[in-house]
C-alpha cells in the first residue's frame, strides 16, 4: 500500500453559513490540492467533507495518516465510528456524511491525528487559509 499523507481543514462563516473546505494530499514528493464550499453548512460538515474529498481522490487502497485540527473528524475516526456504526448512527450528527466516510474510507488504513489549530503548523495554516477563501467565495 502506498502510503500518504492527508492534511485538511474546514471552515464556515457563521455556522451554519458559507462553507468551504481544503485538504493537501501528499505522496512522497508529489503534493495535490482539494477544495471547494457549500453554500450552507457547519463547520463540522465542512471538516468532514475536506476529508471525503480527498479519500475520493485516492485511487488505489492507501495507508494514510490524516491530519486535522477537528476533534470531531480525529475522534469520530479514531474512537467513536465503530459505535456509532453499530448504533446505525442513531443520534449522531451529520450521520449522512459520516455513511460516506464510512463507503469511502473502506479500502483504506487511516489513522487520524490531532493538530492544534493556528499554531504555525505550515500545512493547516495552508488548508485553513484556503477553506476560508472557499467559504468567503459562497457568501452571499
């Protein structure tokens, strides 16, 4: 398997509001920027749909280590999926997205980690940086 990395980061003016949404996939020298918004949507949606989006982009089965600011995207991967799968989502906020996380993520080894938001982490700088521009394009 080949293994990448995934940073992302998600944005929303207003919450809900003007989202938008970024993620860098990297693979060993080779660098590949997602992005795009949603007129109407929360900050969580758009964290989540960054990573959607860039699992979609992967062509093959990876080994990816994934890197968010969202406790919400690392602890609903790390700690809280199986059992919200096995609750068929019952309760769960976004349960829409997360059935796609699921769909999409299955060929994949992920492992999500924490990073702290707007700490000079060059990456989530990028990703956050972009995913406001995303959202400010949708403003109305």
């Amino acid at each position: 398997m080949k293994k990448i990395t995934i940073f992302s980061d998600g944005s929303s003016l207003g919450n809900p509001g003007a989202g938008g949404y970024c993620a860098i996939l990297r693979y060993k020298d080779h660098e590949k920027i997602i992005k795009g918004g949603e007129r109407e949507a929360t900050n969580n949606q758009m964290e989540l749909k960054a990573v959607i989006e860039a699992l979609k982009a992967l062509k093959e089965p990876c080994e990816i280590e994934l890197y968010s600011d969202s406790n919400y995207v690392v602890r609903g991967i790390n700690e809280w999926l199986e059992n919200w799968i096995k609750k068929d989502f019952k309760g769960v906020k976004n349960p829409s997205l997360w059935r796609e996380f699921v769909e999409i993520a299955a060929p994949h080894k992920i492992k999500a980690v924490w990073v702290k938001a707007h700490n000079g982490h060059i990456e989530n700088e990028k990703c956050d940086q972009i995913a406001k521009e995303e959202a400010e394009k949708l403003k109305v």
